[in-house]
C-alpha cells in the first residue's frame, strides 16, 4: 500500500482486510491529511476544502468509528496514479480514483506498546485530469465530482466495494445520501457506476 503522508504510521502491520469486512461502528470525523503533488491542482484553489468536507460528511453519515484513526488524500496527476494503478492493481492506465485501504491489525495482539496510536485507514489517490475532463464530459461542476470522488475512496477505506450488484447499489445509495447532505445532487443519475 503507498503511504501518501507525512508522518504517524505504525510500525506494526497486521493482515489485510478481506472481502468479508464489515464497516466499524459510531462514527467520528478522521484526521485527513490532503498533499497535493502535482501542480496541475493549483488550477483548483478550493480542492483541498472540497475533499476535507467531503470526507467529513461521509465520516459522519455512515456507521463507522473513525475518530480515531487517520487517512491521507493525494491529488495527483493522471500520471502518478497511472504508476500507482499499474503497481498495484497490474492496469496500465489513469483512473479517476483509487483507494488502498490500510491492514487492520487487531493492535493488542500485534503491538501490545501500541499505546492508543490512531488506527489507519488507508490512502486515496485522485488524478486531476480525469477527474477533470469527467466533470467537463458530463457537464458536472469540478467541485461536485471531486466531492463524489473524495467520498467514494473514502467508503472504500471503511469496507465498501462494489464488486456485486447488491454491494454496488449499497454503495451507490450510501454516497447518493451523503452528497445529497452536501447539496450534490445524484452523481449516478446518467450514467454507470464508478469503476
């Protein structure tokens, strides 16, 4: 899994996450680091706000404990995450965003020194010419389909996929209801899912 952030990683690594996760319980708002690294993003001032309240909508809408833990957001280019989605998922090519939910170590068995460190969620990686010739094709304001972007990678973190039908509609009904909050209106209206 990359690690976008600067810092507060554990040392301690425990096993991935399988299919059969379960999103956490109560929710809290995560401390989320944006970096930007590349400077095409500098054409959207307001990006890293957009992302942070985005993410703070999802955090508090869904069913998840994540008041404790931390994430880290990369606004990329489609460059960087073409490198990113040919390492880790062996396709060649940019997408508009990816997700690398951390392992999940059960902390007193793995590292009982743990001492309470915030549990990681993981990575997202967002390609800013995707993202924006997306926005352009489907006549979307850049802002709302960064929002829905943000909000996607951020549910996969806490163990929403869209692998079936039924998980996809979960997922697409979750995101729906926390863009609506946002004042979005139904990213899925014209077109497929989010892939």
């Amino acid at each position: 899994m990359p690690q976008f952030n600067a810092g507060g990683r554990s040392d301690c690594i425990g096993a991935a996450r399988d299919s059969s996760f379960e999103p956490m319980s109560s929710s809290a708002i995560p401390a989320t680091e944006v970096v930007i690294a590349a400077d095409c993003w500098q054409a959207e001032a307001s990006a890293e706000s957009v992302v942070l309240r985005a993410i703070e909508a999802a955090a508090t809408m869904i069913d998840a404990d994540t008041g404790d833990a931390e994430l880290a957001v990369m606004l990329t280019d489609d460059d960087g995450v073409r490198a990113l989605n040919a390492s880790y998922r062996g396709i060649d090519k940019p997408t508009n965003v990816l997700s690398f939910p951390a392992p999940q170590p059960d902390y007193q068995d793995a590292c009982p020194d743990s001492g309470g460190a915030p549990q990681m969620l993981g990575d997202i990686a967002i390609a800013y010419q995707t993202v924006r010739r997306e926005a352009d094709d489907e006549g979307k304001p850049f802002a709302h389909h960064l929002s829905h972007l943000a909000v996607h990678g951020f549910l996969h973190l806490v163990g929403y996929d869209h692998e079936t039908d039924a998980e996809a509609e979960t997922m697409e009904s979750t995101e729906r209801s926390i863009l609506a909050g946002l004042g979005i209106p139904d990213p899925y209206a014209d077109q497929d899912r989010v892939s």
